[in-house]
C-alpha cells in the first residue's frame, strides 16, 4: 500500500513540476505580449500618419457615391496608389 503511495506522490511531484514549467511558460509569454502590446500603443503615438483620412475625405467619399458615376476609368489606373 505504501510502495503504492510512494509511486503516486512521484507522480504527483512530477506532473506538479511540469505545471511550474508550464505557469512559468505562460507568465513569460505574458510579459513579452504585454511588452509588444505597450510597444505598438507607443508606436501609435510617436509615429504620424501623414496619408490618413481626414473628414473631408469622408465627406467627399459621401458625396462620390451619392452621385451617379459618369466618368470611366482607366483600367490600369488605381486611384489609390500613392507616390513617393
């Protein structure tokens, strides 16, 4: 009965430490997320977007669709192609 025990609480410890193993997994996982989230959060504040939509632009794309389109496009023109 006790050779039995003994067996059981090996198992125990073993199965125990692979969840440590596993705790420590995921609090690291975490805190490299958080780092990469916080990151991106930063980045969103120092970086301009300079091509970003403005209102006007919302109103003018009203507008656009409100009126029946007349005019063809060219088919190798895309008209939201940017140049730099």
């Amino acid at each position: 009965a006790f050779a039995e025990l003994s067996d059981a609480m090996a198992d125990l410890e073993a199965n125990m430490m692979h969840f440590q193993l596993i705790d420590e997994s995921l609090a690291r996982f975490g805190e490299s997320f958080a780092s990469f989230l916080y990151g991106l959060n930063m980045n969103a504040f120092c970086v301009d977007f300079p091509e970003c939509p403005v209102p006007q632009s919302f109103r003018r794309d009203r507008q656009h669709l409100s009126q029946p389109s007349t005019t063809d496009v060219k088919p190798g023109h895309d008209g939201e192609a940017t140049y730099m």
